[in-house]
C-alpha cells in the first residue's frame, strides 16, 4: 500500500539547515508528485513545496530563497533542505503524495506521520 | 497568496447530530476547494476535493459545497469516529494554502 515516512532530526540550532528525508513506497516517484508541508503547532498546514514526476520542482515563494527539495528515484526518496532556521520554523514536517488531477494544482491524497522539527539552541 | 478562512475554530456535536464547516477564500478558487481531517496517531486523510467529489472511501455522509469563494463541508449523522479536526485547502492556484483548522468535539 501508499506509505510516505519523515526521517530527520528532532532538533535544529537556529540560522543552521534543516535536512530531512521521505521515503516512499507503494507507488513511484516518477509517476506522482510528492510535496513537503509543514504545520507549526496550533496553527494550519503551510505548503512548502513540491517534486512533480518529472523532475521539476516548485516552491513556495515564502521559502523559495533558503528551500531546496530533490529526489533519488533509485532509492524512493525525496529530500528537503531548508537554511538558516529561526525559531518560527518550529513544526510538523509532512511529505505528502500529491493526487493526480487534470489542474496543475492538486490536493494530497496520501501523507506521512510527520517529523516533529524544533528550532532552539 | 489565496487566504483561507475556516469557521467556527471549534465545534461541539453530539454522536447522531448534522454539523456544517465553512470556508471562505479571499478571491475566487472556481471549485477547487478540498477537505482534509485530521486524528491523533493516523495520517491526515483527504475526505473531499473538487469541492464535492469524495475521496475514495470516504463515507457518503460527509459532502462538500460551494464554488467562488465560499464552501461548506457537512457531516450527517455525526459517528464517533468523526470528532477530529477538519482543514479547508484550495488547489486551484500556487501556493497552496489551508486554512487553520475547526476541533469537532463530543459534546
């Protein structure tokens, strides 16, 4: 079945870079997008980015200048680095699948467990 | 940035009891409104997107409404494992944005 699953650290000192890994399977990395959201507690999910099928990715403006989302198809990985981390970074890391529509923006039909990331030194 | 507004912010209901959520997007996002619930110790899980077209295997008595800027997600019937917190996200344009959530109690 469709599984995605965060690995990561914990914790991250502040103005450092945060690397965390998703690793997927039940379905293949150049077939769907997967994208990266994140939620700091008490507080909606925020969409960070995204790894389409083919390749390309998309970020969202808020992040674009310190984000960078790649993948390893051999190893069904996706990966996200985010730079100089500030305390307000503090949250809930989500690697999600991104449901196949016929619109260039879609929903997400399966996520990870989430990785609890704290920025604090 | 489309905002999106989520109302109430909690919610209380009784087993058996209808409950409506609202979601109101600051521009127009035609129907591309999607519905997510969220429950300790399981992954979000996408009830609705396109405004009203379940989800696979989401049960029939969760719909969704609206189109433009305003939305609504009803539960008939409330069952027990319906008390979660429910989030609005539009996907119609980048970047995707939620709204911050409604906390569907036990009252």
């Amino acid at each position: 079945q469709v599984q995605l699953k965060e690995s990561g650290p914990g914790l991250v000192q502040p103005s450092e870079t945060l690397s965390l890994t998703c690793t997927v399977s039940g379905f293949s990395l150049t077939s769907y997008s997967v994208s990266w959201v994140r939620q700091p507690s008490g507080k909606g999910p925020e969409w960070m980015g995204r790894m389409w099928y083919d390749g390309d990715t998309a970020y969202n403006s808020a992040l674009k200048s310190r984000l960078s989302i790649s993948r390893d198809t051999s190893k069904n990985q996706v990966f996200l680095k985010m730079n100089s981390l500030q305390t307000d970074d503090t949250g809930t890391y989500y690697c999600t699948r991104d449901r196949p529509l016929t619109t260039v923006a879609t929903p997400f039909d399966y996520w990870g467990q989430g990785v609890m990331v704290t920025v604090s030194s | 940035d489309v905002q999106m507004t989520q109302s109430p912010s909690y919610l209380a209901a009784s087993p058996g009891e209808s409950v409506s959520i609202s979601c109101k997007a600051s521009k127009s996002i035609n129907t591309y409104l999607a519905w997510y619930q969220e429950k300790p110790g399981k992954t979000n899980k996408l009830l609705i997107y396109s405004g009203s077209t379940l989800q696979s295997g989401t049960p029939s008595r969760f719909s969704g409404s609206g189109s433009g800027t305003d939305f609504t997600l009803t539960i008939r019937s409330l069952e027990p494992e319906d008390f979660a917190v429910y989030y609005c996200q539009q996907h119609n344009e980048y970047p995707l944005t939620f709204g911050s959530g409604t906390k569907l109690e036990i009252k």
